[in-house]
C-alpha cells in the first residue's frame, strides 16, 4: 500500500463519469487537502461544463484555461507544502507528462501520487445514463472524443516508468473508510 500520508499531491487519473469526484471530494476533506476539480474551475471561469454542447473546440480551450488555473494554484500551495487533490482525467500522455515536470519544480516526485480511477465501461455508462438524457449524451459524446484519442495513441494511463506512486480507486477507497 502506498503510504498517503506522506503524499503531498494526488492526481486523479480516468474517464469522464467514471467516479474520480466523489473519491477526490473524500479523499481531500479526510487528508484535508485542497481541492481542484478541472470541471469546477471550467464552471466558474466560463460558466460551462465539459458536457455542453456549444463545440468541443470552445471546450477544449476553455478546459485548457481551467488547467492552467488549477496547476497554477496546486503549485503555490505545493510551495507552502500544502496538499492538493487535482480532479481532472490526467490520460492525454503528453500533457500529463508536462504537468508532472510543473509540479516537480515545487515538490519531490515521492510526494505524488496517481489515484487510478478505471471501472468497466458499462458501469460508468450505467450511471451516467441515470443522470437524464442531455447529460448522458454529452457524456457519450466526451467518452467518444477520449476514445478517438486513445485509438490514436495519444492517450495511456500512468506506468511505473513515470516514477510516481499508484493507488487504485478500490484500495484508497477501502483506506478512506476505514
């Protein structure tokens, strides 16, 4: 088990709809870490979700704002050695990888930590279809956009080469409740 104690920085890492908010949101008030949602800060910088139907093009961009904003924010309060929680899908390879070099400018890659948030498709599309129609087909639209991406081999969930401790969603959640 990874010792999350000593963590200073957890990245979420999954699909949209995929559960990583509800276990973020917990994971940050039992550690009392801050906490970032890339679709929270989407909401209030532009009043949108990643879900709105206005053109992914907008949405790309504005979601590339949010991530500046929330990666800018996790690095001061990393300076203050403060923890973090950053909410966001984190599998874009290349940007992850990016935001990993950022954040290593003000913490140790020891103080990182994946949260590998991966339930089966037809869980995630179970409960999202629950949710109402609009948001399930936004969602289906999304999914579809990450799946395009992964087909082209753009996208990859975090490895062991990457040097930055793991923890899966079913074993920090077993952590949480205890």
């Amino acid at each position: 088990m990874v010792d999350i104690q000593h963590k200073h920085c957890f990245m979420m890492v999954g699909y949209p709809g995929s559960g990583k908010s509800t276990l973020a949101q917990k994971l940050a008030k039992t550690l009392n870490c801050h906490y970032f949602s890339s679709d929270e800060v989407r909401q209030k910088l532009f009043g949108t979700t990643s879900f709105d139907q206005i053109g992914d093009q907008i949405i790309q961009d504005q979601s590339r704002q949010a991530y500046e904003y929330m990666y800018r924010e996790a690095q001061n309060l990393l300076r203050q050695r403060q923890k973090v929680v950053l909410d966001a899908t984190h599998l874009d390879t290349h940007k992850r990888l990016a935001v990993i070099t950022q954040l290593r400018s003000v913490t140790s890659l020891r103080r990182l930590c994946y949260v590998i948030v991966n339930p089966v498709l037809e869980i995630i599309d179970h409960r999202m279809a629950a949710d109402g129609q609009e948001l399930y087909e936004g969602w289906r639209r999304v999914y579809a956009l990450f799946s395009d991406k992964e087909k082209q081999g753009l996208l990859s969930w975090p490895t062991r080469g990457e040097g930055i401790d793991s923890i899966a969603y079913e074993e920090l959640n077993s952590y949480l409740d205890q």
